[in-house]
C-alpha cells in the first residue's frame, strides 16, 4: 500500500541548532517526493522536491532508496521555520499527493 | 498574478443540509484536485480533473460527494445531506499540467457541521 509516514507530530528545537524532520514512504514504485511547509494561517506552498535537488531557505533532503526515506535536514534552525510540515508522495498515474500526518516545528527562542 | 482561490473560507451548516464548495484555480491550469483535511491529520486525496474530465474520484468517501468542473476551469464540490462527519478543512490545489509540477494550493474551505 501507498503510505507517507512522518512519525514526530511535535519537533522543538532551540534556534541554531540542526533540525531533521523524518518522513519515510511505500510505494512500489518510482517515488516523486515533495516537502510541503504551511505557515501560521497561510496556505500550504512547497518547499522543495527531490528531482530538483534544491536548497530552499537552508533546508535540503535526500530521496535513500534503500531506507525509504526523504528525511528534511536545516543545519541551524531559525525561530520563522516554526510551522507544519508535511512530506508527500505524488502517484505515477495520476499525480495525486498522499501526505504525511505532518511535523509540527517549533524553534525556540 | 492570483493564486487559487476558495470560496467560502468558513461554512457551518446543519446537519442534513446540501453545500456546495468553490475551486477558482491559477488560470490556465489544467490540472485540479481536491483533498480533505481532518484534524491532525495530512490532506487526504479525493478527486482530480484533467481540463473538464473528472479522471480519478477514487478518494470521494461516498455517493454523497460529487464534483464538477464543466469548462475546465472552476471547480464545485457539492456534499449532499451533510453528516458531521463530514466537518474537516476542503483544499484545492491546481497544476500547470497532469506532472510531477508543484501542485498550487488554496486557502481551504474549513465546513463545520452542527
């Protein structure tokens, strides 16, 4: 079965510190991952993907095959990373996302 | 330019009664989909349209939800004899095409039913 797993609901840091917010999928077969980040009362908007093997606002995460997981990593949080974040995996056929529960970050002061 | 747009933000309705949600997405997107969102959970996947075909409704929970999008563009999902299960955030999210692009997502619809 196809399923997204992020196993935190709640992450506190402290601001400065590394942050990994976990995720780990199934899916037989080629997965399109995506991280999604929603804000305090704004819309959910991507963060980044794994084909474009970006870095967005510090934030990067590797697609492992092997472990099945798209881990999100920031060496050195800052208090605006506070928000929800949800892991999604986008189906071959039709492009649909299913979520993650979602992490919700809290960086502290 | 615009974003994608929901109307409205906020419903509350008696249990029993027909609403009918709005999805104005990014003009010129050819993909639209819908998801549910109930509390502490993720979105959850509940119907995709490519232009005006409804091409997967796998995710709709029953015969009481439809939806439509008779030019291609807006979108209405109707929930008929509401339940109070039915209480949950609706978003909508649109695409440039049926591909791996970002999907562009909506304020939601929170629907409270009494």
């Amino acid at each position: 079965a196809q399923r997204v797993t992020q196993p935190e609901k709640l992450l506190s840091v402290f601001k400065g510190a590394p942050v990994e917010l976990k995720c780990n999928y199934s899916y037989s077969g080629s997965p399109e991952l995506f991280w999604y980040v929603q804000y305090s009362r704004q819309r959910l908007q991507l963060l980044l993907r794994h084909i474009s093997r970006e870095s967005i606002k510090g934030f990067t995460a590797d697609l492992n095959k092997g472990e099945t997981s798209f881990h999100l990593k920031k060496p050195f949080a800052q208090e605006e990373d506070s928000a929800m974040y949800y892991c999604a995996l986008s189906d071959s056929g039709t492009y649909k996302y299913i979520f993650g529960t979602g992490t919700r970050l809290k960086v502290l002061a | 330019g615009a974003g994608v747009s929901q109307s409205p933000r906020y419903k509350v309705t008696k249990r029993g009664q027909d609403v009918a949600l709005r999805c104005d997405p990014i003009s010129g997107h050819v993909s639209l989909y819908w998801y549910r969102q109930a509390l502490g959970q993720g979105p959850e996947f509940l119907t995709y349209f490519n232009y005006e075909a409804q091409q997967d409704k796998s995710g709709l929970p029953n015969d009481r939800f439809s939806a439509e999008r008779p030019e291609g563009s807006i979108s209405t999902l109707t929930i008929q004899r509401t339940e109070q299960r039915d209480s949950a955030m609706y978003r909508c999210a649109s695409s440039p095409e049926s591909s791996y692009n970002e999907q562009f997502f909506g304020p939601g619809t929170r629907l409270t039913v009494l």
